[in-house]
C-alpha cells in the first residue's frame, strides 16, 4: 500500500515553475493561474523535495490523501469501499424543476442542507451512454449505470443488495435500450466509531474565492450529519455487523464534504473479483477494515 497525495497551492508563475521544474513536474503548470494542482506518492523523492520548498519559502498548500493498493491487497479483502468510477454525462433536466425534483423524494431530504433524499424515479438522459465502456458513472449523483449485458450477468451470479432500473430519454420519455441503473438498494449499519470523519476544511481560500465567488465555500456542518463530514481515510466497520453486508451495500453516512454528500458505496470481494473478470475495476478501491 501507497499513500497518493494531490496537493494544491498558490504561488507566482515563476516560483511555481521553480517548484514543479525541480520535481521533474513542469508539465503540471497551469501558467493561466496561480492556483497550482500535483499529485505524488508521499515515499518519493520529489514529495520529499516539494513539501521542502513550499514550507522553506512560506506558501501554504492544502493536501489530500489517499491509500493505493497492490491488486493482491485489494483480493484479499472481504469488503471493498468503491470510491468513484468512470463518469460520464449528467441527469436532465437541469433547469427547473430540474432532475432533483422529478427525481427524488425530497420530503426524505433534511429542511436545513438538503441531503438525504432518495430516489424514487429513473434519470432522465439526454442520449444514451458511450458504447465504448459497460459500466459508467453519472456524475453530479454518483450512481453507476450498466450495459444490460452486465445487468443480467449481476442477476445470474445471484448478488444481493441491488435491483436494476431503466433509463429514459430526457425528451421522448421513452427507454434507454441497452443500458440501466444499478440501483443500491442496501443501507448499512453506521460505521464503527474508530472511523475518523474529518470536517470539511472552513478556511477560505482567496484563489478559489476568485474563480469560483460563494460556491467555493465550504458550509458548515449541518445538525442532521449529512452535509460538512469529509471522506475517512479509512473506513471501519464492526465485525459484529459483517453479517449485515450483502454484495451492494451503501452507507449509513452521508460524506463526501461540501454542500452536496451522498452516501458511500461498499461491495463484496465477489463482485470485485466479478468486475475484475469482466475488466469493469477501474475505480479506486479500498479494502474495509474490521474492529
């Protein structure tokens, strides 16, 4: 296991050229702003040169990490934390009422953030997906939409924790043919205590206040738990709870920081061996942890 870390800073052009040139990163330059994004594995040597050169010159940076597995880490876990995928398109229709409304249940939502609320009717797409992947995420709501070749293949290996919805055309109202919603239907119970749910960093940052005014602003917490609570680094389950896992599983916890959080999705080391053998595993993927 690897920790990956994507760190950005502000600085001027040529002192941030200085930086990235002396870590062999040059490439990574976005000479259109001072806002500067890299990403390195903590146990090399250009993490070790960069974090010196920001703190021996005085720029403050912010940090996020990540734990990268060895495939045979992730195949011998029991469980599995399925962190993004491949994203692609979003749901329709985004003006008003927008998708949320048509979409969602929103009286299961909380009154004071609006997280929470649960879908009771499929998306609505403008096209149907690229051909060239099986297995996509849409983005804004993070859910996975599958081939129907791969919906049948979920079915006939007997997984639990799901069910398949269909997927429609935003203007004809008619099926997307070939393609569905995986849907989650399986809620876990809360992760164990020793799981660390870091809030979300409320310090402003005047060059994302620049490019991007309020909406770069991170709320505070919200009283229901939904809204303001970060990603763990690692997630921790009691093992007195495994026999509540099936295959699909969705958290308890709403995370993911900001304005917007969604609950996470956890999988079996069958259907990770399944998306394995049908070369669908390119997602981040971490193992759970028992306590």
């Amino acid at each position: 296991m690897r920790v990956h870390s994507h760190i950005t800073f502000s600085a001027g052009l040529e002192e941030s050229q200085a930086m990235l040139r002396a870590i062999g990163h040059e490439k990574d330059l976005d000479s259109s702003m001072r806002l500067q994004a890299v990403n390195l594995f903590t146990d090399s040597r250009e993490y070790e040169i960069l974090m010196t050169e920001l703190r021996n010159r005085g720029i403050k940076y912010h940090e996020l990490l990540r734990k990268e597995f060895t495939p045979a880490e992730l195949g011998a876990a029991e469980f599995l934390w399925m962190i993004s995928g491949d994203p692609w398109g979003y749901p329709e229709p985004q003006a008003p009422p927008g998708y949320r409304q048509l979409c969602y249940d929103l009286s299961t939502a909380c009154p004071i953030c609006g997280n929470g609320a649960r879908q009771k009717a499929p998306f609505m797409l403008k096209k149907a997906p690229p051909s060239r992947r099986e297995w996509w995420m849409l983005n804004w709501v993070f859910e996975y939409l599958v081939t129907d070749r791969i919906a049948d293949l979920v079915r006939q290996r007997g997984f639990t924790g799901c069910e398949f919805w269909p997927l429609l055309h935003y203007k004809k109202k008619v099926e997307i043919s070939g393609w569905k919603q995986l849907v989650i239907t399986h809620e876990l119970p809360p992760m164990s205590a020793r799981t660390e749910l870091p809030i979300v960093d409320q310090e402003p940052n005047p060059e994302l206040e620049k490019l991007f005014g309020e909406a770069s602003k991170n709320p505070s917490p919200c009283p229901c738990g939904k809204r303001g609570r970060n990603l763990p680094d690692t997630m921790y389950y009691d093992r007195e709870h495994m026999a509540c896992f099936k295959d699909f599983n969705k958290s308890a916890e709403w995370l993911g920081g900001g304005a917007t959080t969604w609950q996470m999705k956890i999988i079996s080391q069958r259907v990770f061996r399944f998306l394995r053998e049908q070369h669908l595993d390119t997602a981040l993927f971490t193992p759970i942890e028992w306590v």
